[in-house]
C-alpha cells in the first residue's frame, strides 16, 4: 500500500528499533503517538519482535490489517560482522591483485604498538581468496579478455572449500562492467550469492571498493536471512503491511534491496535515533543540536547542524568503507556496562550484561554491577517506572554495589571509595565521561565547538544523565524529547525511503564532458525511479537531489558538494567557486590557481513520506498541576540524599516550570533535573532545561 496523505490518519504506523537490551515500538495511530518497550532476545531479535507486536495490538487495540506500515533498525548485520558470525565469503579479482586484501594502504592503524596485530577484512581460516585472468585499464578499455578457464578453476576450488557466497572486485571495473557481469552471470548460475563492486561502490580506490564488496558480501546474507524470517512471522501473524528497514545513510528500503546491500544496514539503529534528532531541530526551529542516545548497551552520539550529516564514506570496525553512512560515534556506555575494579582502576564498560542476565536488578542471574544498579540504588529510577512493564528488584543491586565495595577495600590499591553512595556515584561519573569524550569526537575533532549546540538526550538512560555530561562540556542546555526512551523508533517512522546512486567520474572541471555528465546522472535518476516505483513510490512524491564529489588534482580526499540538474558550464563554475571555500573551511587553505577535478557523481532519489503532526500539550501554568506529582522520594544528589517530588509526564502541560530536584517518570524512560536547574515544558512535550539564574 503506498503512503499518502488520504490513508494515514485512518491506519497505524509503527516503528520497532532493537537494540542490545531494549526493543522499542513507536505507533503512530490516527495521528496519536504511543510508547513502549520489551527485552531484546539476543540469539534471534524476531522472537522478541513478534511478542512486542502482540502486546502491542492489544495495548493500542489496533487489528493487524490496521497496520499500513512497519519501519525496523536492526542492527543483526553489525553484531555478526563485529562478532566474527559471518558466514565465509570468497574474494574474486584480478591476477596479481588478491594480496590487496593484505597490503591495503601500508598504515598502521597503532603506530607506535610494537605488539600491534593487524585485522583484514576476511579471515584466512574460512574465507577464500581467487584470482581470475583478465585486465580493463584505466580508460576502462579491455586490455585481456576474462579466461573462461581461470573461472572454472576458481569455481572448482569454492566447490571444495563449500564457499557459497561471492565478492567479486576487479580492476577499474567501474569504468567498465562487463567483465564483473559475467563473472557474476557464471556463478550465479551455479547457485552463487554474488556482489559485485560495480553494483556496491562502483568509485575509484581499489582496497577500498574491494572492502566494501566483501564486507557487504560477509553481511548480506545475515541480514537476508534474519530479515526474511522476520517477514514470514509477520505474514504468518497476519500482517501485511510492508516491512521496510532503516539504512545507515538515513532512508529506508524495502527487505528485498536491503538483501542484497546489507552494508546500508551497519547503522541502521543509530540513523533513527539522528533521524528523530533532525525532526527535533524542525520542532524547536534550532540549527545546532548533539543527540545523545544512550541505551542499554551503548551510547551514540552525533552533531547534527540544519540536519544529520551524512559521509560518503567511513571507518567501520577499522575498515574503510565506500557507502553513504551517517556521521555518528558509537561507545560501549549504556545502562547495562559493567562497573569493574582492576589494578587499582574503577572502570564503567565498555563490557555490558546485555538484555540477559542484564543488571543485577533484573533478577535473570546477573552478578555484576551496571549503570542501571547505580542508578536505582541512588534513588534515580524506580521499580515502579522501569522500562514500562519490566520488575527490577533494589536489594539485589545494592548486594552487588556491596560486594564491589569490599573488592575495592579489601584491595592492596588505594581507592578513596568508602561508602555505597560514593561508588554509586562514581559509576555515573566515570560513564559521563567516557560520553562526553565520544561526543568530542563529533564536534572537537571535526572543527566544531560543543559550547554552540544543545544536548538532545534520548534513550532508556540518556535523560538520566545528561544534563552533568553537557555541564562537563559546557553546553547551551539540555532538551528532552517526548518519547525520550523510544526516540529512535520514533525517527524510524519520520524518514523518508531513499537510495542513492554514486560513480566515479574523474573529469577536471576545465575538460568537462557536460553533454557525457548529465546523460549519467539522468541514467542514475531513472534507475533510481524504478526502485522507488517498486517500492510503490507514486511518481509525484518522488524527488532527486544531485551532488559532485571534488578535489584539486593529487589529492586523496574530496569535497562533496550540492547541484542542480542539468548542470552547465555557468553551474560548474559557480559551484568550483564554492569548493574553494570549502576547502578552507575544512581545511584552512585553498588555491584558487589550482586545478580542480571532479571525482564522483552522485544521485539521491527520495521517496516522500507524509510527515506526523505532533498533538499539542493543553496550556497550562508555570505550576504543574497538583494531579502531576505522583509522589516523593529520596534521591541522591552529589552525595545528598533529598526528598524530591517526582511528576508524571502525561499529566504536565504547555508552559509548567520544573524546578530542580525533581524527577520526571513516563512509560518509556525517566528525567532527572538536578539541584539549581529548571526544565520549561514547551506546547510539544519536550522538556528544555537550563541553570537556573
């Protein structure tokens, strides 16, 4: 069914994102927002879908043919590659060239470890490598046609080796394809799953796009399988909606092409929770917000400026890889880390207990503290408001945070740690800034100065701790969504459907081909319309953004830079202009006597999807309503205990005045808002809090 205006108010919209601990649901029904959460089940995250989606029915009283749509980040792809549960792949290129895997870019990642190991995209136990004859030079003309007997020889050794699955990268073969074809066209006639480069990142740098095809090779068919297991219990559950899923450059796509490019998924969990962000610059017309996202197992973090930024291409896991990927910073920090005392040290993750044991408190076996005992013990959470439906138990927090104690006393290392308060207290501390590094990361490191954003804090834990993470690094406040604990989800179903088309073309802006350039980005346009026609886009709400990768001549990194189409020698001119202040705003130099060349060309076809209006809270008075507080309790404040107010948040209303301590409790998550801080309900629901002055 496509999406539209006619048909949304009377349907359901949902958006499921799993993550390590917590799957969230976001439904979106006849223009009403809902909440909710269940335990990931790590072996298979489709059990536990299903059995989210069948409270979830019932709780919403909505019937499965209600449903129009189903937007899912996963991140199955991730944990499989990080994990080493790929299944092995082979690697076919060009005579002479199967040692790139090896020799990569010769840089050492640790340059002055003396013990330094380096990783490969492949591993030598299992994957296999293969050489076939043939050659295309750098015009992409062919200088050695493809040698039938060079692929029967790779395909009897893949036989033997029971390798099913194929990356397949020759030299220059994104100038011409036809070798890679039929290569393809051979082994898939024999029962291969095969991925070309050309189909993958058909772009300049042979290590790189080879890594990219294997990578993509290693977590396609995880993807593949889990997502069509997923699919089958929803149609043997009687749903029939489309399942589409969240790619990492922030669109989504639909379960048959995300097969095939499981790549796009490696941050398809964390472009939701930047989506959401990105709508939440729009709700509070700001420019400059870091989201903070931190969940059970992790913590992401990004620096959005108009909107998410998005790279063309990004380290994963230590590998370089050729794919439009969002721009966030993940950390092993959420509410299941592991406190541990070793050598003297208190360290917080990046170790996690995961949904199951998960944090002592849950009561499922675990013996270690976390985060989330901390943050009970010091009165922070409560077993009355934890995750929606789910029991934790106090006491067995405080056995563990006990126990920890007398490991750090009964140590020969001094540790001024005397009281449960005081390590309770460092737990947080020690977490804070393990975050706050990360979020230097995206603005610090890349140019940008922390002190001109805000911090949005979403997730299970992040309104618990961000208000002393943007103190630490002296930020413009901190804002709470209003489904701060499921805000990912929510941005799941805020995104658009979207794929993009990127080729190299290397062309100095003063030898342009112009008749050549616009015939190739009007043949990626209509590429792109017929996926997105597939994916029952009606032609008027599709739409293409165009863009040129640049660089000056010798060099390695490029600048991408927005056009429109068809682009003219006037256009070209004007945009060589602005790459040149590009350059210096990235860089701090430029040369306008330098030459310029274009690199890639690359195409965005975006499919439309209507956008959800928020229903706005009543006006209300500085002072909440007497029905919000539900009760007080004591919690701990920089080693303080106070008897502190805690509110409901469904019972807040546009224009109350929080004043600080106190607690907000919702379904999803809960708000800390410390001593001498004052937290404005605006007409949305967001909490926007600041010092008070």
């Amino acid at each position: 069914m496509p999406l539209n205006e006619d048909n949304l108010s009377s349907t359901v919209r949902i958006g499921i994102d799993t993550g390590g601990t917590f799957t969230d649901y976001v439904v979106i029904k006849n223009g009403h927002i809902s909440a909710w959460k269940t335990p990931t089940t790590p072996t298979d995250p489709s059990e536990g879908i299903i059995f989210g989606f069948n409270e979830i029915m019932e709780k919403f009283q909505f019937q499965k043919n209600d449903v129009e749509v189903i937007v899912h980040g996963t991140t199955i792809g991730t944990n499989a590659f990080l994990e080493d549960k790929c299944p092995p792949v082979a690697f076919l290129t060009t005579k002479g060239f199967k040692d790139i895997v090896e020799i990569g870019r010769q840089q050492r990642s640790e340059l002055y470890n003396l013990k330094f190991n380096q990783r490969y995209p492949i591993n030598f136990e299992k994957d296999v490598l293969c050489e076939i004859e043939e050659r295309v030079d750098n015009n992409g003309n062919i200088v050695n046609a493809l040698d039938i007997h060079s692929l029967e020889n790779s395909f009897q050794l893949l036989e033997s080796k029971s390798v099913k699955n194929l990356a397949i990268s020759l030299l220059f073969s994104f100038l011409n394809t036809q070798h890679e074809k039929e290569a393809a066209r051979y082994f898939t006639q024999r029962g291969y799953s095969v991925f070309t480069s050309h189909e993958i990142s058909p772009q300049i740098k042979e290590y790189e796009r080879a890594v990219t095809t294997i990578v993509n090779a290693k977590v396609s068919p995880v993807v593949n399988a889990y997502l069509s297991r997923l699919k089958n219990k929803l149609v043997n559950l009687g749903v029939e909606a489309p399942l589409l899923i969240m790619q990492s450059n922030t669109g989504m796509s639909d379960v048959a092409s995300i097969g095939k490019s499981g790549i796009q998924t490696l941050y398809s969990g964390l472009a939701g929770g930047v989506l959401a962000a990105a709508d939440s610059l729009k709700h509070l017309n700001r420019t400059h917000l870091v989201s903070l996202d931190i969940g059970g197992t992790s913590t992401d973090v990004a620096a959005l400026i108009d909107g998410p930024i998005v790279l063309r291409s990004r380290e994963f896991s230590g590998f370089p890889l050729v794919a439009s990927m969002v721009d966030v910073e993940t950390i092993g920090s959420g509410g299941g880390s592991i406190a541990k005392f070793k050598d003297g040290l208190l360290s917080v993750g990046p170790e996690s207990q995961g949904a199951n044991p998960g944090p002592a408190c849950y009561s499922l076996g675990g013996d270690k503290v976390t985060l989330t005992d901390a943050n009970l013990y010091l009165g922070y959470v409560h077993q009355d408001n934890f995750a929606g439906n789910l029991n934790i138990d106090k006491a067995k927090a405080t056995l563990q945070l006990n126990n920890l104690l007398d490991n750090i006393k009964s140590s020969p290392f001094p540790l001024e740690i005397a009281t449960l308060d005081e390590l309770a207290l460092s737990i947080r501390k020690i977490l804070n800034n393990n975050i706050a590094n990360a979020i230097r990361v995206v603005t610090i490191q890349r140019g940008l100065d922390p002190r001109d954003f805000a911090l949005l804090g979403f997730g299970g834990a992040g309104p618990l701790q961000a208000w002393e993470i943007a103190q630490e690094l002296e930020m413009e406040g901190v804002i709470i969504p209003p489904f701060p604990g499921v805000w990912s989800a929510f941005g799941l179903v805020c995104s658009d459907i979207e794929h993009e088309h990127t080729q190299s073309y290397l062309q100095t802006v003063d030898e342009m081909n112009f008749k050549e350039m616009n015939e190739m980005l009007k043949q990626f346009e209509k590429t792109l319309q017929e996926i997105l026609s597939s994916e029952s886009v009606d032609n008027k709400n599709q739409t293409f953004v165009y863009s040129l990768d640049m660089r000056y001549v010798g060099q390695s990194d490029f600048l991408t830079l927005p056009v429109t189409f068809p682009i003219d020698k006037k256009q070209l001119e004007e945009v060589t202009k602005r790459f040149h202040l590009l350059h210096n705003q990235n860089y701090f130099w430029y040369d306008e006597e330098l030459v310029v060349e274009i690199v890639n060309l690359s195409v965005r076809g975006i499919g439309k999807v209507p956008r959800i209006d928020f229903t706005k809270l009543s006006e209300g008075n500085e002072k909440p309503p007497l029905d919000a507080i539900k009760t007080n309790r004591k919690v701990n404040f920089e080693g303080e205990w106070i008897d502190t107010p805690v509110y409901a948040k469904h019972q807040l209303l546009s224009g109350n005045i929080l004043e600080g301590p106190c607690i907000i409790d919702q379904l999803d998550t809960t708000t800390v808002i410390p001593s001498s801080v004052i937290g404005h309900v605006n007409n949305l629901g967001y909490i926007i809090m600041e010092e008070r002055k």
